[in-house]
C-alpha cells in the first residue's frame, strides 16, 4: 500500500501533466488567429503552482523512498518538458520506486497429457 505522500505525487504528476495540456492549447488559442490570451491567464498560474507542488513532492518522495541522486535529479528535471511527469511516474511504478510494483499475473503451470 502506497502511502499518502506517494499517492499526492502521483496526483501531481497527473495534474501536472494536465496543466500542461491546458496551457499549450491556451497558447495556441493565444497566438492563433483569436488571439485571445484568457487560457493562458487561467493555466499560466495553475501550471506553475502545481510545478512546484510536483518539485517538492519529489523531494519528498525521493527522501522517503532513498531514491538515488540521479534518479531524483531525473523526476526534477522532467517537470520542464510536457508530459514528461507522467512517463517518469510510470517508470518509476514499473522498477518499485514507489513502494509498489505493478500486478503480474504469476507464471501458470504447464500441464502434461
């Protein structure tokens, strides 16, 4: 069972993934043909709020888990580039850096006739 830090980061790097989406079409609506700049003044400060709400969530996280430096520097870093906050949560699922490692199925017994 994860426990509540773990849960808020992946939280936040859902949201902040979400964030980003809403900010990249509020700039494309920005400097489209509209030019309207209203989704950029609603996700520009919900964006950079939960950017640093994920920065420190992973310094928790990373304290909690004794993730090495490389590995903490790596989650840091991916909360510049879009998305990228949710490909580092899955891999980080995937190698058990999360206290919990994804469910797979046991191997079957081979039956003999």
């Amino acid at each position: 069972m994860r426990d509540r830090v773990t849960k808020l980061f992946v939280g936040a790097a859902i949201a902040e993934a979400c964030s980003w989406l809403g900010l990249l079409v509020g700039m494309a609506v920005k400097y489209g043909p509209p030019g309207n700049e209203l989704g950029v003044k609603i996700f520009g400060p919900i964006h950079g709020g939960l950017f640093v709400v994920y920065l420190l969530l992973v310094l928790l996280v990373a304290r909690r888990h004794r993730w090495s430096l490389l590995a903490t520097g790596v989650a840091l870093a991916c909360a510049v580039p879009p998305f990228a906050t949710l490909v580092y949560e899955r891999w980080a699922r995937r190698r058990g850096m999360l206290g919990v490692t994804e469910a797979v199925a046991p191997p079957q017994p081979a039956t003999v006739r």
